[in-house]
C-alpha cells in the first residue's frame, strides 16, 4: 500500500485525522468517475474494464486511473469539509488521506490541496478497504480520528477516537443509529434531491418534444384518437430524451467540471451518483418503451434512430465539427416525423425544409455562444468539441445563413396556391416573415455579444421578447384561418 513520507503523530492530545476520498473530501467516485471518462474517450475498449474486474478491484482502479486520468483541481470537493480540513491543518493538526481509491490519484489529491501528511490507498493488489483500511490505520497510528460517508466507513468509525461523517449515505446513517456510535460532527455539501432529479432529467428540454404535435397541428385534422397518439408520443420521447441526457452526462463529467456553468450539473457537481444515474436512465427508458404498444410501428422505428443518433452523438460524432451540428439539427426534424408516424400525418418537403434550415441555425448559434464565452476568458479550443475560438466568423456565417434560408423556405411556401385550402386568409401569414426575421437575427446578435449562455431553444422559453415573438405568430397563424 503506497504512503508518502511516513510523518509522525503530533505530540499532544491531537490524534492523527484521517480521512476518505471518494463520497467523503470528494462528493462522487473517483472510479467510477474514471470508467465513465474511460468510456467517452476508449469506447471501443470497454470490453477490457471486465478482464481488469476478474483481477480484483483493486487492479481495476489502477488500470482505469491509468487509462483515464481524472483532472484533479476540478474534481467536486465537499466544500464545507475542505474548509475544516485546511482550518484544522493551520492549527497544527496532522492530516492523512485513507482512502480506497487508486494510490496514484490519491497522490496527486494530496499534491494538489497541500494539507496532508501522507496517504494510505490501494496499489493494484489491496483495496484499502472496510477492515483492511481498519488494520493499516491501527499498525500505522495506533489510535485516530476518522471521516467518512458509506457503510464501508462503518469498522473505521466504529474504532476511531472521533468519528465524523461527510454527505453520509442514508444506509450509514441507520447502521450507526443501530450500533449507536456517537458522531462528532457531519460536513453537509449537496443539493436537495427533488431538485438535483429534476435537474439531472433536464425536464425543461421536454418543450423541445412539442414538435411531435406540429404536423398534426399544422394539418389542421385534430380528433380524439390522433390527440391522445400525440400525447402518448411526446411523453415517449421525453422520457427517451432524459434517458440520453443522463448518458451523455455521464460520459461527459470529466469535461463539463472544467466548463464555468456546465460543472454545476448534478453529475460533475457530485450531487448524482453515478449508479443513481444509470439506475435512473433504465428507469426512463423502461418508461419510454411501456408506451410503444399505444404507438405505430413507424413511430417505434423513428424512436429508434432517435437513440441510435444519440448514443453515437455522445459516444463519437459530438468531437466532429459540423456534424455534430448537423445531427443536432436534424433530430428535432426526426421529431416531428416520429409525431406524423404516430398520427399517421403526412409531413409536406415544406415543414421538413424549414426545420432544417431553422434548427441548424439554432445549433450553430449554440456552438458560437460556447466559443464566444470561450474567447473572452482566454481560451483557445473547447474541451471535448472540434471546435476552435478561429472558427467564430465561420460558424456564424454558416449559422446567419442557414437562418434567411428558413426563412426563405417559409416565403415559398406560403405563396403556393394549395396553402389556401389551409388557410382561408393566407396572405395574412406574411406578417410572419417579418417576425422570423427579427427574432432570428436577435438571437444572433446577443450570441455576438456574448449575452447568450443557454441553448437557443430553451432560452426562447424564458425570453420575454421571444415568447411575445412567439405569441405573435401563433396569433398570426389562427387569423389566417
């Protein structure tokens, strides 16, 4: 078991404070921290994480730290824990990191926060933990204070001259009620989990699975059967759509705790375990495939390219510039067409034009936003995208353009002959172009003045201007029926 240069105890009644790393000074786990890192970057690999199991656990966390480094500085510490740690290291106190976790990563924890004298982690062959951790920290010092977070803590605490606990999971908290050992004091550092839940399933995104009922809207042939087919197809998609967020989270938690807004998602903030996640994620896609049976077959066979698209966008084809993009755009397009399978509603070349265009535009805008941020704090290149700050005047050329090209898409159609079966007042549709034409430049204009920090579609729906705009033009569409 790896140890940095042996420290003694401090003379005095101070006993050596020892403390854990995953789930305790560190909110997640760092291994499986590390498999999801692994995954994102190797995928064709995983097959290896198996063969490193059967060798032990121990063995597992030294090849998956070795294969995927974790980026220390930016790992989701228990805030409230740091502060007493490094308050109690001013004071004198001698600090070690026991932890179970890979030896290597645990060095360089104790490099970075500087506040330790030493550590004590497994090394490939032991997995310092429960009551092996229990015997090393006995021949080491004899007597110590201890802190932890899980039932694995539970000999540690139970033999520390004062036991304290870190974000405890709820398992822990019962064991020590039932053997009634005393706690010193609890270091808390997480959100509520009613709000972490709805933050991890992302709930707001569903507004983007309303496209499903646009063909039928747009047809103008409304009834019972094909409402109710509409509803059961947005709920389907929704739960789908959170299933992959939580996915693409995961695999992303290494590069979102490096971005200034994306860190304080549940994932890389620390507040969602990892297996919560994955529990979570089958939940929803197990909910999503319940309502099938209510749907067609045509819309089963869209649902399906929709997680086909997406788990390839969050495995591989995110890292692509342009296509990355371009898939983006073209799944809220599926949308709509899984919503005319499910209502067996024909969508004219028209729609499907115009969403191109206008949902390619919203994503470049998307990528420029990121870019623009990126370049006025100094930086160069995005983490985890194929994307560069010299690409700026590209994307938004590419971007602007794909805008007047919806908007022109939208022009021809309402000055065909047929839009009059539709439409009794047609030409009153053309109070729509102006509207387009102003809400998309906006957009535009605030991501070029860096004042565009969420995605286009869900800024849209806590815009005030942009729901006035959208309410213009809903009111537009019903006089020119």
């Amino acid at each position: 078991m790896p140890e940095s240069s042996a420290t003694s105890a401090p003379a005095g009644n101070a006993w050596p404070l020892c403390v854990d790393l995953d789930g305790t000074l560190v909110k997640s786990d760092t291994l499986f921290d590390a498999v999801c890192q692994f995954l994102r970057k190797r995928p064709t690999q995983f097959w290896k994480l198996p063969l490193w199991a059967a060798g032990g656990r121990a063995r597992l966390k030294t090849e998956v730290a070795r294969s995927a480094p974790l980026d220390v500085p930016s790992l989701p510490y228990n805030a409230e824990l740091l502060r007493y740690l490094q308050a109690q290291r001013k004071q004198g106190r001698t600090l070690y990191l026991a932890t179970g976790a890979d030896g290597a990563l645990a060095e360089r924890v104790a490099a970075h926060l500087g506040i330790f004298a030493g550590v004590l982690a497994s090394d490939g062959v032991t997995n310092l933990t429960r009551v092996k951790k229990l015997a090393s920290l006995k021949a080491r010092f004899g007597a110590f204070d201890y802190i932890g977070n899980a039932r694995a803590d539970l000999p540690l605490l139970a033999n520390a001259h004062e036991a304290m606990l870190a974000n405890p999971t709820r398992g822990l908290r019962l064991a020590l009620r039932m053997h009634k050992i005393p706690i010193a004091q609890t270091f808390w550092d997480k959100r509520p989990m009613s709000r972490t839940l709805l933050k991890a399933i992302r709930v707001h995104q569903w507004a983007k699975n309303i496209l499903v009922a646009l063909p039928l809207l747009l047809s103008h042939h409304l009834r019972g059967g094909t409402i109710a087919a509409v509803v059961a197809a947005f709920f389907c998609f929704s739960f789908m759509a959170s299933a992959n967020y939580l996915v693409n989270d995961l695999l992303d938690i290494e590069s979102d705790r490096r971005h200034p807004v994306k860190r304080f998602r549940p994932f890389a903030a620390g507040d969602l375990s990892v297996s919560g996640g994955i529990a979570l994620a089958g939940l929803l896609a197990v909910a999503s495939v319940a309502l099938l049976p209510l749907l067609s077959r045509e819309f089963a066979l869209w649902l399906g390219l929709y997680i086909v698209s997406t788990a390839a966008y969050s495995f591989y084809l995110k890292r692509i510039a342009v296509v990355d993009v371009l898939l983006l755009s073209g799944l809220y397009t599926l949308r709509m067409l899984a919503g005319g399978a499910a209502t067996g509603t024909e969508i004219s070349h028209w729609l499907a034009s115009f969403s191109s265009f206008l949902f390619l535009s919203l994503a470049m805008v998307k990528r420029f936003s990121e870019l623009e941020n990126l370049r006025e704090r100094g930086g160069k290149s995005t983490h985890g995208r194929g994307y560069l700050v010299a690409d700026l005047e590209q994307i938004r050329a590419f971007g602007t353009t794909s805008a007047y090209a919806a908007v022109v898409v939208f022009s021809l159609y309402i000055s065909r002959q047929d839009v009059t079966a539709l439409y009794k007042h047609a030409s009153r549709l053309w109070l729509i172009v102006p509207l387009l034409l102003y809400w998309l430049n906006r957009v535009w204009l605030l991501a070029s003045r860096g004042q565009l920090d969420d995605d286009p579609v869900i800024f849209a729906m806590r815009d005030r201007v942009s729901l006035a705009v959208g309410a213009a033009v809903l009111g537009t569409a019903i006089l020119a029926l």
